[in-house]
C-alpha cells in the first residue's frame, strides 16, 4: 500500500522509525529538517509504501528547490527498507510522490541519482534543459523531469532547501 504518512494532525512517519536498519541514518533528520521549513515542506509530497503488515518499507519525498529564482520540486530522500529493496515498494512511493507533484505549479522535478534508475520515472539529464547542480557531479546523475511540459521550463543552478548543506 502506498500513501502519504500519518494521518492528518499527526506526524509523518519515515521508514526510520521503529527501523534502525536503513543504510543512511541521517535521512530522517533530514526529513524532520525539511519538514520545519516552510519554504521547503509542501503538505502531500511526502509518500510511503508499506507491507501488508503495516511495516512502512519505503518512503519518498518532494520539497520546493529554486533554480535559480524560480521554484522547482526537489525528489530527495528517497529510502527503501533494505530487506523490501528491489521489490518495487520504493518504485511505488517514487511513482506516487511524483503524481503528486504534477498537482503541483512547479514545472520540473529535480534528482540527484543512479542514471540506470530513475530514467525509469522519465527523468533525463537535468543540462539538457539548462539546469545545472552546484556542486559537481557526473551529467548523468544530475536528473530532471518535466511535470508541466507545456508551461517554460527554468534554467539555471539549483539552490537546494538549507537543511541540504548545499
């Protein structure tokens, strides 16, 4: 099953809680990070999957960027249970994150990521639309989606939310 965390008035799980197998403890700091900041949080871009057994196995999540000076959507953590991983449960909570997203002004996707997975998504070089990391990073790495195709696409260097470090 895949939703959005929580329930309403509560807070979000992520896959860390009552988990402490994830491969990179810190993603849930930066998850409650970026959740106090109200420039970067956005209500409903926040997605887990979770096992029959209410086991949340993989979570997902979409924050507000700017490239430059315009806004953009960052997918970034992203985080799958290691026992859950290459069952799909990540795959669910990335694919549903980004509907989500699409529901949203912002006309692009930003991540930075494996090339071999999430071309998956429909992402593609970021530099083929103008827009570009800063910090250096192999080209096929540094991904973009466009959820609005129709609207201009902005480009220029992102500027990722303060929790980042970036």
């Amino acid at each position: 099953m895949v939703h959005p965390p929580g329930n309403p008035g509560r807070r979000p799980r992520h896959p860390r809680t009552g988990h402490r197998r994830l491969p990179h403890p810190d993603e849930a700091a930066l998850v409650d990070a970026l959740r106090a900041d109200p420039r970067a949080w956005i209500d409903g871009l926040s997605t887990v999957a979770e096992s029959p057994d209410g086991v949340i196995t993989a979570h997902a999540l979409i924050t507000r960027c700017h490239i430059d000076d315009t806004p953009a959507l960052a997918l970034a953590p992203c985080a799958t249970l290691p026992a859950h991983q290459r069952a799909g449960a990540g795959s669910a909570a990335i694919r549903a994150c980004l509907a989500a997203a699409r529901t949203h002004p912002e006309p692009v996707v930003i991540v930075l990521g494996h090339p071999d997975y999430y071309p998956r998504f429909g992402f593609t070089p970021a530099s083929t639309f103008g827009i570009h990391a800063p910090f250096d990073v192999p080209d096929a790495a540094f991904l973009a989606l466009l959820t609005h195709p129709d609207h201009p696409i902005p480009t220029g260097t992102v500027r990722y939310p303060s929790a980042f470090g970036i």
